[in-house]
C-alpha cells in the first residue's frame, strides 16, 4: 500500500504492473481507511480563464472542500472503528473473567 502511495501511477496502472487484481487498491482504502493520493482538479482551458477570473479560484475551493470531506470521512470511518473494538474488547473481557466491566448507572 505505501508503495503505491508514494509512486506517481494511477491504482489501474500500479495493480497491472505489481499483478494485482482490478480494484485491489480501491478495497485496501476502503478497509483500512487510509486516504488516497489527492486527486488535481480538472484543468481549465486558458480561454475560459479570461472569461471569468473567479472560477480557478472557485475550482480549488471545491476541490479542498471535497479532500477536507474525504479527511473527514476517513476520520468518522476510523472513530467508528475503535468504538467498535472497544465495546468487543469489553464484552469479551466480561465473558472470559466474568466480571461486569461497565458500571451500572445506579450503583452507589
């Protein structure tokens, strides 16, 4: 995975080269929720640059709108996470020691 993160290929081109199946990269991402390469907006031809003057600044706000949402996707998806495996860890500590680990909200 950080072989791919720290080359310059596209996931198709980097999966054909290291003999890899197709969307193995794309399922890594998604199960280890790591962030992907950022993605460069899509280039404005210089013509449509003179036309409005705003809209190369208006394309890289909606581009680090869209990496700061990903950012925080990828932040929910790994807090979602450790819940997770905090309230198995627990249940399994109860099971194995059988002592109730989690407090009552009643109890003086």
């Amino acid at each position: 995975m950080n072989e791919y993160l720290s080359s310059d290929k596209s996931k198709r081109r980097f999966e054909k080269e290291n003999g890899l199946s197709d969307g193995c990269i794309l399922n890594w991402i998604r199960i280890f929720a790591v962030e992907d390469k950022p993605v460069l907006p899509p280039q404005v031809a210089v013509t449509d640059m003179k036309k409005d003057p705003d809209k190369e600044e208006l394309l890289q706000e909606i581009a680090r709108l869209k990496q700061e949402l990903r950012s925080k996707s990828i932040d929910l998806k790994r807090t979602e996470m450790a819940r997770d495996a905090y309230e198995r860890m627990i249940v399994l500590a109860e099971e194995r020691y059988g002592i109730p680990i989690r407090k009552k909200s009643g109890a003086k």
